[in-house]
C-alpha cells in the first residue's frame, strides 16, 4: 500500500515571517533631490563716465561724415556740453572740414548784399574783389578766434592765471600726457581741430545769417548783432568746455577772448557790407 504525501501545515512563526515579507514596501526611484536655487547678482548700474561715453558715441553717429546740415542743426537746436562732445569726438574732425564750411557760408551769406550792393550801382569790377576779401576775412576771423581760444584754455588750464606750473594740465591733454609716439604739438594741434570743428557747426550757419542782417535797418540790425554775439559766445563756451577739457571758469575766460577776437574782423565785415547796400 503506497504512503500518501503528507502535508506540512506552517508554524506560526513562518507565517509571521511571510507576512512580514509580503508587507515590506517596494523599494521605487529615490525622488529626485529639489534644484539648489541660484543666486542672481544684483544689477549693477553702469557708472556716469560710461553714460556721458554712450551720449557721445551717440551724438557722434547722427553726424555723417558729409552731412552737413545734421551737424549744423545738432549744434543749433541741441546747445549742450555733451553736443559738442559728440561733435569733437566725431572722426571727422578737422581744420581743414571746418574752414571749407566756414567759407562755403561767408561765400552764399555774402551774396544778398552782393546782390543789393548791385542793385544800387556798384560796379561789378569794383564790388569782385571787395566780395573776396570779406569772404576771407570772415574766415580768417573764425580761424583767428577759434586758435585763440584753444590756446588760452592750453595755457589757463596748465598755468592758471600766472606762470606757476599746477596739476591741472591733466584736463587739457585728457589724461596727463600725450599719447605714445605722439609730440605734444600735435596732439595739442589735435584738441585744435575737435575745437574748430564744433564751434564751425554754429558758425557757418550764423555766417550765412549774417548776410541777411547786414542788409537790415540800422536799429534792427544793431540788435540782431548783439544778438548773434551772445549766443556765439554763449555756443563758443560750452564747445571749448567740450572740447578743451577745462574747468568752467577757464571755458569762460577763454570763449569770451575767442569770441571777442574774431568780433574784430567781423564788425569790419558787417560795417563794409552796409556802407556798400545802405
């Protein structure tokens, strides 16, 4: 007779063990660990040298190399130090550029008394070189002035009102010395042609206006003159201000020397046109 197999019963304490074993949780993915948070840093404003170098950039780019009337407008509309930076600062910069607009305005502003000067008789034979000499004093009056100016504020700048050496040289020649390779003389010849061509910006469009009062009745045109005189030097101070790199004080003195030195010649201009059309 075969055995049966017999059946094991489980004990209590497997029973338990199983049981203990069927409730262990699964074991899933660890949960990912939170992202560390990044500091940003704090905004940093950029400082005033960096905005008036940006103001310049700025100012320098909305004058074309050729476009005249953007720079005579800027100057005219805009009277401000940092106008006239931007002009300085612009690669155009020259001497030469400044007296061509010079002259090209002395020639169109002397053709309305020119005309009227016809008009009333004058013979042509008699009024051509009058015409030409007036137009070159005009620009030599400009030119005069502007040296002036620049070399005052040269000497104001490093010499104070006397003779004494000081420190403030530094704000002529920017920053203390000349730059590498580079004569003073010509780096100051430099500062000559930025000065000269801001303050041509305002002048030729004045030298063209002063043409048209010239030609005006004597009380008026007295009072157009004072005038046009004040607002050039008020233009010739900020643009030596600019250009020069001068404390105030020295602007001052040396725009009103500029001004008053190229007043000369141009009172003469301005008597010689109105004797000829009064």
């Amino acid at each position: 007779m075969s055995s049966l197999p017999t059946l094991s019963t489980p004990t209590a304490g497997s029973a338990t063990k199983t049981n203990a074993v069927s409730a262990r949780p699964v074991a899933g993915p660890a949960p990912a660990a939170p992202p560390a948070e990044t500091s940003c840093p704090p905004a940093v404003a950029p400082p005033a040298s960096a905005l008036r170098a940006g103001v310049r950039s700025l100012r320098a780019a909305a004058i074309r190399s050729r476009d005249w009337r953007s720079a005579w407008l800027l100057a005219l509309r805009q009277p401000a130090v940092a106008t006239f930076e931007g002009l300085a600062a612009h690669p155009a910069a020259s001497l030469e550029r400044a007296l061509r607009w010079c002259l090209a305005a002395a020639v169109v502003g002397s053709l309305l008394p020119a005309g009227l000067s016809l008009l009333r008789g004058t013979p042509v034979l008699t009024l051509l070189p009058v015409y030409a000499v007036l137009v070159a004093l005009s620009v030599g009056a400009f030119a005069a002035g502007t040296a002036v100016a620049c070399a005052l504020a040269a000497h104001l700048s490093a010499y104070g009102l006397g003779w004494r050496p000081q420190l403030s040289a530094r704000r002529f020649l920017g920053d203390g010395a000349s730059p590498a390779g580079t004569a003073p003389s010509v780096f100051q010849r430099a500062v000559y042609d930025r000065l000269a061509f801001a303050c041509a910006a305002y002048a030729a469009p004045l030298f063209v206006a002063l043409g048209a009062v010239v030609v005006a009745p004597a009380l008026l045109r007295g009072l157009l003159l004072l005038a046009f005189t004040l607002y050039a030097g008020l233009l010739t101070v900020l643009a030596v201000r600019a250009a020069c790199k001068v404390s105030w004080a020295w602007a001052l003195v040396a725009g009103v020397a500029g001004v008053l030195c190229a007043l000369l010649p141009l009172a003469a201009v301005a008597g010689a046109w109105a004797g000829l059309t009064g």
